[in-house]
C-alpha cells in the first residue's frame, strides 16, 4: 500500500503492522540462548501462525509479551508503541493466552471476566461476556468456581480473559493443544471469525494442516531464530516444490549409502515412503524419470508411487529437520 494511503487509513505515524518484533534476544539465567535476534511483522488484521518445533522459543516470545519473561535485548512494537517502555497501553490493546498459566481459584468465569475488564478500566460489556461464555463453551459453568473447571475449560477461561477487553491484537500459545477434535474446530471457526471481523490474531500450533488452511501469515522459527516470515501464499509459492513418492516393502528403510546414491534428490523418509525432490525454487530441476529410475535402479520396482505438491507440513519438516536418519 502507498505511504499515504497508509497514513490515510491508519493515522500518520502509525504503521499497517499491528506487532513489528524486532531483533529480540533472550538468554535464560542457565545460559540457554532461547531467542537470537527474532524478528518479525505480524500485518494488522492478519491470522498469523507462529511456528517451530519444541524448543524452538515460541513460548519465550509470547512470554516476553505476556511480561512474564525479560528479554535480554530487542525491542518489540505494538501498533507503534515501544512494549517495554508503554506497558500499560500495550497490556490494554493486546491479549495473550500464554502456554501454561497459574490460576487464580477463588472466583467464577463471569467474575474473573467482569474483573478484567475492571483491570483496564473498562465497564464490563455483559453481552460481549455472555457471548464469549456461549461461544467458548463455558455457559453451562459460569457461575461455577473455576476450581471446579476441568483443564480445558481453564485454558478456555483463558481465551476468554485474553477477549474480554475487546483487544485490537490476541496472542494464543497453543490455543487447541489436547483439545479434542470437534471442539478444535469450532474454536478455529471462532477464531476465524474474530479475524474476520478485524482483530488481529498471533497463534502458536502443532496443527499445521489447520494453520495452512486458516492462517494467511506465516513465521516458522527454529533453534531461537526465525528462519522463514512471509504471507501463507507467499511461502509456499517460493518454497514450496514437489516430489516423488515411492513405497516399498514394510521392512524397508533407506540407508546412509542409499543417501548418497540419490543425493541430487534430496531424499527423505516420510510414512514410510521414500520422498524425492523434483523441483524447487532453490534447486536444479529433475524430472519424473531421473528420479523414478534413479530409485528403480537401487530398490527395484515400488509397490506404489506418486507425485505430489509440498505442503505447509512438508515445508515446515524440511526446513526445521536436520537428521533424516534419526
Ligand atoms: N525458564 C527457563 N530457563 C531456562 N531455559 C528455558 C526456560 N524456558 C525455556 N527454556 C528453554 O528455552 C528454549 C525455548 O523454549 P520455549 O520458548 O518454551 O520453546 P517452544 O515454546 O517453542 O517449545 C528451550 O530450549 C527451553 O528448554
Ligand atoms: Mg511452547
């Protein structure tokens, strides 16, 4: 969009970015460098995916928005205002669902909303609460102690408190994780749907086929480093190739030798079946036949092949795995 578009819509001196992480470091007291200059864009009004494997730093991210975890250095922007020094502000126009969270027992759901919204000196919207009670499946407990709430329906509570306040950007650390199938989708379908009426949404998942189908921004980290940031389309059109698939007997498996013998294939192992680069951006192209008689020649006929398109899952191992033979 043109500069002054941007001023025209967004007021000038703000930005179309509702988050801009910038150079974020974090080392752990045990010397653990959990973030290495993590930078990153989150669009206003984007569904974003954060992602990586465990241990990748996600959760520290969020942490060090959630101010529960100080960052070493860095600095990280919301709506254009510095986090660290406009905290107040920031806590007011964001809300983020952290991993793991202390609870406090000693209330109800509906009080625990009502408090929050007193927290950033807001009157308690009754018909927002009773919606995100309905719509987060927690009506039936309301008036409950949230002693009595089993973990998902605190994890939900939790969603619940990141929205009450009506913040322009919500950041959820595993919003869906150990929720059953049905359940995840209709949090998804909410979620969605919140987007789509304009909140700006940041999500950390292990569900990559959910996040390639609802998500239209992507940024995959990696050992404390952001290793791939771009639109959903924009990642797989650039990164995304295809490859040949071939399976074989079930005893089968592929070797470090068999490794070399394919090299230019760039050959991995997944369900089972040998997968073989045809082409990407990034690599010469091989065709259908180099590939499929490169393989015939070391491990005869397979009992069934194909060729298929990489997706977000196929990406997301490739770029992130390091040990084919693990
Ligand atoms: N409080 C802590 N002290 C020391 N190391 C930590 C602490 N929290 C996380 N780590 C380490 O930092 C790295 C990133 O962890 P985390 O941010 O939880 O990753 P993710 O959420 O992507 O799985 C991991 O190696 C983890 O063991
Ligand atoms: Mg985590």
């Amino acid at each position: 969009m043109a500069p002054f578009l941007v001023d025209l819509l967004y007021g000038s001196g703000m930005t179309d970015y509702a988050l801009n992480v910038n150079n974020l470091c974090k080392a752990y007291h045990n010397g653990k460098e959990a973030l290495t200059n993590v930078s990153l864009s989150v669009p206003r009004g984007s569904f974003f995916a954060l992602l990586g494997p465990n241990g990748a730093g996600k959760s520290t991210l969020i942490n060090i928005m959630a101010d529960t975890v100080v960052p070493t250095s860095g600095s990280i922007e919301l709506l254009g205002h510095d986090m660290f020094t406009e905290r107040l502000w920031c806590k007011r126009n964001m809300g983020v669902v952290p991993q793991e969270v202390a609870f406090d027992p000693f209330f109800t759901p509906k009080e625990v909303l009502r408090m929050i919204c007193g927290l950033y000196g807001q009157k308690p919207d009754m018909k927002w609460i009773e919606e995100l009670l309905e719509r987060l499946e927690l009506a039936e407990h309301a008036n409950k102690n949230t002693r009595q709430l089993s973990g998902g329906m605190r994890r939900r509570l939790l969603i619940a408190q990141a929205l009450v306040h009506r913040p322009p950007l919500v950041v959820l650390d595993e919003p869906t994780a150990g929720v059953d199938v049905e359940l995840r989708k209709r949090l998804w379908d909410y979620m969605r749907e919140l987007n789509q009426k304009g909140t700006t949404i940041l999500l950390t998942t292990h569900y990559l086929e959910e996040a390639e189908e609802l998500c239209d921004h992507v940024a995959i980290i990696d050992q404390g480093k952001t290793i791939a940031s771009s639109s959903m389309d924009e990642l797989l059109h650039n990164v995304a190739g295809s490859y040949l698939w071939l399976r074989y007997e079930d005893d089968w498996c592929l070797l470090p030798e068999d490794e070399e013998v394919l090299a230019t294939f760039f050959p991995r192992i997944d369900d089972g079946r040998l997968c073989l680069t045809l082409n990407r951006k990034d690599l010469k192209e091989s065709t259908f036949h180099e590939a499929y008689d490169a393989a015939q020649k070391r491990f005869g006929a397979p009992l069934d092949a194909g060729v298929c398109q990489e997706d977000l899952e196929d990406v997301f191992l490739r770029l992130t795995q390091k040990e084919v033979f693990s």
